[in-house]
C-alpha cells in the first residue's frame, strides 16, 4: 500500500455543491443512488476526468446529464470518468450488503438496524465520492424500507418529508450546512427515544433525541443531562451556539470507536450513552459526559470548520479533547480531572511517543488514516494547545479561538490556519511553538536548582528524543508553571509561568536565606517528564503542603517511581529499601488521614504509578521484575498502614448510594483501600470485598469489590463472578466488564483465564466492545501479557490473525503492545519480535495492520 504524504496535498479538481442520496434500504441489501451536481473548481489544475473514491463497491449504473455514461472504469477501486464540460450532473447506482459489512465502515448492519460510521474514510464503502474532508456539498437523503423493521429514519440535518403507505415508508431529510462526506450518516431502525429540547442563547429551541433500544431507555438520563450541560457550556466558555433545529444521537452496540459527531446525528457507542447506578460505575458516568461533550463540541471544532486533509487530523481532535477536557474539569472540579487526563497521557501517549509508531501531532505521512486515530493526535495535540492557552490566558485564548472560528467557519482549514489565528487573536508568538507540531518525542527536562549565598539558580536542559524519521530535534518551546517554596515559612512568593525556548536556560532568584523547595510543572503545564534529584524531603513537603493539587499528586508520584525505579533498575541495598519504603509509608499515611483533602483527591493520591509508567522511566524494563517490586512496595504499605486503612475504609462505607462528589468520593477511596489490603492482607482483603459485593447498591462499589476479588485466590472468588454474570446476564455492557475484570486481574493464572473465556458462548470477535474488554484488558495486564513462555504475545498475534479479515481497524490496534518490544528485555523482545514477523508473514493481510507491523518491525 502506497504512503501518502502531507507534502502532497491539492485540491480537487472538481466541486459537489450538491449530493442527492436515495437509499432502499434492506440488511442484506441496499440500492443506493447518488446523484451529484459537478463544477470545475476554478483553485484546481483542471482535469479531464474526475476520480471518485470506492472501496468494494461497483456501479451498477452511471448516468452522465440524464445519459448513460459509456466512458468510465475503474482503477483500483475507484470510479473514472471522462468529463467534458464545466459542470455536469452525475447519477451513480451501487448496491451494498449491510449484513456482511463486518468492519462496521460504511453502512453496517446492527442488532437489526442499519447505522454508518464514515470517518475517516467510510463513505467510499456506500457510494463513489469525492471521499475528502475539503470536498463540502450540501446533502439531501432519501430512505424508504420496510415499516416494521424501520420504524425510525434518520439523517443529518432536519427531517422535510415522509410518507408511504402500507408496509414501506420513506422519510427525506436536508442538511443546509455543507459538509465532507466523512460526517455523512444515516440510521434506521427500531428505536425509542429520549427527548427533550434546548433553547440556545439567541432563543433557537433545539429538539434533542436520544435513541435507542426500547429496553435501554431509562439509562438515557444521564446522557440526555450531558447533553444540556455541553450545549450551554459551549455558548457560555467558547461562545458556541448549536446551528440546526433538532439534534439526534443514536446508540449502537456495535461501533468501532467511542462517538461520531456525524452533523446533526450523532452516532455513539452504547457505552458512551447507557448507564444507570445499578449498571454503570462513576468512571463510566464521566466517560458519558465526556464523550457525549467531545462529540457535541465537534459541531463547531470539526463541522462548522472542519480539516482540510487528513494529517489535520489533532486541528479538531486535540481541540475538541482540550474543550472536553475544560469542560469535564468545570462540571466535576479541576484538579482530579487534570490528574486523569495527566495520567492517561502517561499511560498511553508517552510510551507512543517513545515507541516506533511515534508521530507528530500533525503527521507528515501514512498509509491507513484510520491507524492514526491515536492517544499522540488527540491527547497530545490537546496538550499542545493548552499550552498556548497556558502562555496566553483564559481571556486571550478565547480571543484566539473566537477569530479561528470566524475566518475559517464554512472551510475545511489546517492546524497552521489555527496557529495563525491565534497568533493574530490571543497576541502570541507562535513561530517556535510550531515545532510541537511537526516533531515527534517527549521532550525531557533535565532541572537543577542551586543556592549560594541568597540566591537560587534554577537551570533547566531541555532534550527532545530521536523518533522514527527525525534523528535530530530542535528545541522547543516548554511553559513551566513553577513556586519556590521558603523552607522556613512553608509558604511560596507567587507562581510563575516561565518558558524554557532554548537547549539550556537559568533562572535566578535572590532572597532566599535558604535551599527552597521547587514546585515545577505545576498543574502540568507541559506534556514533559521532569529529570530532577529531589531529596525524599523535600518530596514530603510538597505531597503534604503544595497548594497545587496536581503537584502534590506528582511529588507523591515521584517519591514512589524514583524508589521502584532504584529498586527494579540497580537493585538497592536492605537499608536503602527500608528508608524508601519509610518515606513513601509517612508520605501514604499523611495522605490518608489528611482532613483537608475530599476523598476523590484522596483516591488519586493513594495510586501507585502503574507499571507502564514506571517502564518508561527505564531504558530496557523487566516486567517481571517491575511487578514484582510494586506488589511488593504494595503488600509491604498494606501491612504497615493496617491500622489507618482499615479506619478508613470504616468511615467511607457509611455513604453509600448517591452520585455527589462525596459519595463518589468514598466509593473511589474505599476501592483503593481494598486494593492495598489485597497485596497485604488478602484473607482480610477477600472478606471485606466479598462483604462489599453483596451488600452494593451502585455498580462502582459491585465492580470494584469484584475487582479485587478476581485477583485473589479465594473461595469467594468463584462465588461473586457466578453471582455477578447470572445478575447481568443480557447486558452486554456489564458483561463486557465481567470479561475485562478477568483478563486484568492479579490473578496468577489470568491467562488460563483468558483462554477460557475465548471460548465463552458470550465472546465473539464481531463485536469490538467484547474483543476489546477480553483481549485489550489482558495486553494491558502485565504480568500475564508478558508471562515468560511468550504465551501472551502468541494470544495478542493469534487474536490479530483472526480478527484482521473481520474488522481491520480493531485488529490493528492490538500490534501496539507488541510494537514495544525493544524497550523490554532481550528475551521477552525476541520474542514479541517473532510474533510480529509471523503476522507479517500472513497472506492478505490488511492495510491497517500491514502499516503497524511494518512500523514496529521497522
Ligand atoms: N471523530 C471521532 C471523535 O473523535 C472519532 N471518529 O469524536
Ligand atoms: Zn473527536
């Protein structure tokens, strides 16, 4: 498959003011006719023909103005026509199978109704098209089918005719904001919904729906109140207002990804919309408001200006998650939702960024675009601008983002575009900033701090890192919120923003009759790890008296990785073992009878850092040995901290129901004391869970009882998860966490476990939610995925293998782990290797995965 480059950019040739689509829709089969009206695009180099884009499709007609096209054919896939004048009308019939669409692109079929997913590159799959995002038409769908299988039609935009008689009706709706093909969408099927309507800050009211299966209505609520919360939020912080007069999001149990922010028809992902307390744990209520935002945000930061290519993509996706992500730290507080997103960025983005599928935010090449949807486009583009808003404040960003919005509303723009607006708008200079975009790598900071005499010098060395296809890095520019605290008072000056832009800076400040202790990357003001000797001292100071939340969640964090990394790495001595220990032990307790902090900071504070994050602080990890070190550090604080742990679960089991922060709080807290108690007391441990477990009355308090007991080898083990998929049985979200809580567990034998449940009657490779709770869970599990028979990596390719004909897209994210097989040890690397080339060596295999192997072969 070919490499398409960003450098390699034109426009198309032709415009599509219009698009007609008329649909009979059947699940096995659909007769599709586009009509398209055709004008030369003046911009472009002129053409004697127009390529349209097709994946298996064929035409089952073309007709040229009304006639008949003889000269056509096709190349690859895609439809060519000879054209002769300025502008011409095209009519084009294809027929497609929703039924045996199992990669869920294009028009798919799903538990009996029809539903599309066209992003990125979908919409070629239904019909031939222009299929890019730079090509906008104005589109006008007609649907008829069979009423009873039917009964709800929808499209983008706003329903303007119905009708029919007897068992077929149709429904023609219009979408009067032009847009690219890839927010096409269509839905018909048996479906109830929710409704409700909004009124929109210049008085438009909104009809909102919400559908679903009839049984799954009452666990719309919480989606429905997400909804209007994002809607004002948008008009309220960004000055957004909604543009169409209904608004329609259609849950769907089999989707790919998250959502889609299809114009004016949402389609989501059952998880993102379903929940209820009985079913859905606290996590799952924010993924929803999350989500339901993300998608609703699009509206403006993806439709009303959406890419103008592909490698564009982080234009509105790290946008979109930065308006989110502000938006999540509005409704549930700002501190506990930035260590979230710090967390997931860690978890996920940094290892990429480390790893061989390392990629700019705005990449310069790829073969498959859908391999592109990564945690670096999204959550690192995100960062990215948050640092600008970081650099420029709250007001001055929204002066940025409110002229991006008015140049560029209606056109398909690019991630310079944005830069230059909000160079224009918030009064920044960019011009360096833009390295952020086009190099790869996370950046480290290299930080000391001297003290002679009362002067404090602070010098900071910035490296970025080599990545696949860019060797050399230039520095870039790194905002870092600091506070120097006075070792006599406990208290700092002020906070500073300071802008590390060279290789090598110092920053000096004098009054300091002391060493005082440096608070920096506050609130993580840029997406860097920090290099720096911290004495454990110091670190407890900050754990327990920075003012900023996010820093007291990092010195805790920094106190227990430098400890497991010394521990892992070289190998430390009896006593030194015994003072770190001490100090995270002090650091721990203080945390968890600390009155001044709620539960939910509580919660965070006492996570360890995971075994990802711990082996992306050393070159070459053992997994086995970094396990080792965490369960033992665990087990050891358990047993330390007894007396304060079991307390402290005493008092947050007195709030037990409820969805406010402090319910939620003391349901977050209490989960984490029994995962403590698990490593060090697991008789104690099991019975306390086993208690927890029956008596809940919300599914956060069931799964993480659950959780807990999965990993032990106790009686009640068998017990609860008998228990658990016997009450759920039929709710494939709840089951999907019964899967994943298997697959993840401590357990020792996890991985018989996940070789048994391959074969549960409930597991099927056609459903990605599933695929992804069994075999995600466990390539995220890792003392099972990186067991030393190189069993695990077997399962993860032989899963590839099997899924790739079915679903591509999936399977191709499940090389990853694979693909991080120089950063492990020799052994386990050859290993993880061997397996990567046997799936090379597959016949026919997809582009999607062909690219990820070939990257982490590379
Ligand atoms: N554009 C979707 C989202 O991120 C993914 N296809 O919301
Ligand atoms: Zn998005």
């Amino acid at each position: 498959p070919p490499l398409i480059r960003r450098e390699n950019y034109a426009p198309f040739p032709w415009l599509v003011p219009e698009t007609h689509l008329a649909f009979t829709l059947g699940l096995e089969e659909t007769l599709v006719v586009a009509t398209l009206t055709l004008e030369r695009n003046p911009a472009a180099d002129p053409s004697p023909a127009i390529r349209l884009d097709g994946d298996g499709i064929s035409p089952r007609s073309v007709a040229i103005d009304g006639e008949p096209a003889g000269d056509w054919w096709l190349d690859d896939g895609d439809l060519v026509i000879t054209l002769p004048a300025e502008s011409h009308t095209l009519r084009i019939e294809t027929v497609i199978s929703p039924t045996a669409n199992s990669q869920l692109m294009g028009l798919y079929a799903s538990n009996g109704m029809l539903c599309t997913q066209c992003e990125a590159e979908g919409f070629r799959r239904i019909t031939f098209f222009p299929d890019r995002p730079d090509v906008l038409s104005t589109y006008t769908v007609r649907m008829e089918g069979p009423k009873d299988a039917f009964p709800v039609l929808l499209s983008n935009g706003n329903k303007v005719a119905e009708g029919g008689e007897g068992a077929v009706h149709w429904a023609e709706w219009h979408d009067p904001w032009p847009k690219p093909s890839y927010l096409f969408a269509l839905v018909a099927g048996n479906l109830v919904a929710r409704k409700d309507s909004f009124t929109t800050m210049n008085g438009r009211h909104v009809d909102l729906a919400i559908w679903v299966r009839g049984e799954d209505l009452p666990r719309t609520g919480h989606a429905m109140e997400s909804l209007k919360k994002s809607m004002r939020w948008d008009e309220e912080v960004f000055g957004r207002e909604y543009d169409l007069d209904v608004f329609n999001i259609v849950a769907v149990g089999d989707f790919n990804m998250g959502a889609m922010e299809n114009k004016g028809l949402n389609v989501f992902n059952t998880k993102y919309v379903l929940a209820d307390p009985e079913t859905a744990t606290d996590g799952d209520y924010d993924g929803i408001e999350g989500v339901i935002a993300h998608e609703y945000f699009h509206n403006w930061s993806g439709n009303r200006v959406t890419c103008r290519d592909w490698f564009q993509l982080s234009l509105k996706e790290g946008f979109t998650v930065l308006r989110d992500q502000l938006f999540s730290q509005d409704m549930q507080g700002e501190a506990v939702k930035r260590i979230e997103d710090v967390r997931l960025l860690r978890g996920v983005q940094f290892p990429e960024d480390s790893g061989p599928l390392a990629h700019p935010i705005r990449p310069d090449s790829f073969r498959e675009i859908s391999n592109f949807y990564t945690p670096t486009i999204y959550n690192k583009g995100a960062e990215v601008i948050r640092m600008m808003r970081t650099m420029a404040g709250p007001e001055r960003f929204r002066r940025g983002t409110d002229l991006y919005f008015e140049r560029h509303d209606g056109e398909a723009a690019t991630c310079e575009d944005f830069i230059r607006a909000m160079e224009e708008g918030a009064a920044l200079d960019l011009a360096q900033m833009r390295l952020w975009y086009s190099q790869a790598g996370t950046p480290k900071v290299d930080v000391t701090l001297a003290h002679d005499g009362e002067t404090a010098t602070l010098r900071l060395r910035q490296t970025v890192p080599p990545t696949p296809g860019q060797p050399d890095k230039q520095p870039m520019p790194i905002p870092l919120r600091l506070a120097l605290f006075d070792r006599e008072s406990g208290r700092h000056r002020g906070e500073e923003l300071i802008v590390l832009a060279g290789e090598e800076e110092t920053f000096s400040w004098s009054g300091f009759a002391e060493r005082p202790i440096l608070s920096i990357n506050r609130g993580f003001s840029a997406p860097v790890t920090i290099e720096r000797d911290m004495p454990a001292d110091d670190l407890l100071f900050l754990a327990a008296h920075d003012d900023d939340p996010f820093a007291r969640y990092e010195a805790m964090q920094e106190l227990v990785l430098g400890h497991l990394v010394a521990a892992v790495g070289d190998g430390l001595s009896d006593q030194a073992i015994e003072a770190g220990r001490a100090a995270i032990g002090e650091a721990l307790r203080a945390v968890l009878n600390d009155p001044g902090i709620d539960d939910a900071m509580r919660g965070e504070l006492m996570m360890l850092p995971s075994q990802t994050y711990i082996a992306e602080a050393l070159l070459v990890a053992d997994p086995a040995r970094i396990h080792a070190e965490r369960e033992s550090l665990k087990a050891w604080l358990a047993r330390a901290l007894e007396s304060d742990l079991l307390p402290l679960y005493e008092r947050t089991s007195g709030a037990v129901a409820g969805m406010d922060p402090a319910a939620r709080g003391a349901r977050k807290v209490r989960t984490q004391v029994l995962v403590f108690l698990a490593a060090g007391n697991p008789d104690r441990a099991a019975q306390i869970a086993a208690a927890q477990y029956d008596g809940a009355r919300t599914m956060t308090d069931r799964q993480g009882a659950l959780m807990v007991l999965t990993g032990l080898s106790a009686p009640q083990r068998t017990h609860a998860l008998i228990d658990f998929y016997n009450r759920y049985q039929g709710n494939a979200l709840v089951i999907d966490k019964w899967f994943s809580l298997q697959a993840s567990s401590l357990h020792p034998a996890a991985i018989e476990h996940v070789k048994a449940l391959a074969h549960h009657a409930d597991f099927t490779l056609r459903n990605p939610n599933r695929v992804r709770s069994l075999y995600m869970a466990f390539a995220g599990n890792p003392h099972a995925f990186h067991a030393a028979s190189g069993e695990g990596y077997r399962m993860i390719a032989d899963l590839i293998i099997a899924l790739d004909p079915i679903n591509a897209q999936t399977a191709a994210r499940f090389v990853t782990p694979l693909g991080r097989w120089r950063r492990i040890e020799p052994g386990r690397a050859a290993l993880m290797r061997a397996e990567l080339e046997r799936i090379a060596g597959q016949p026919g295999l997809s582009r999607d995965t062909f690219e990820q192997v070939s990257r982490s072969l590379g």
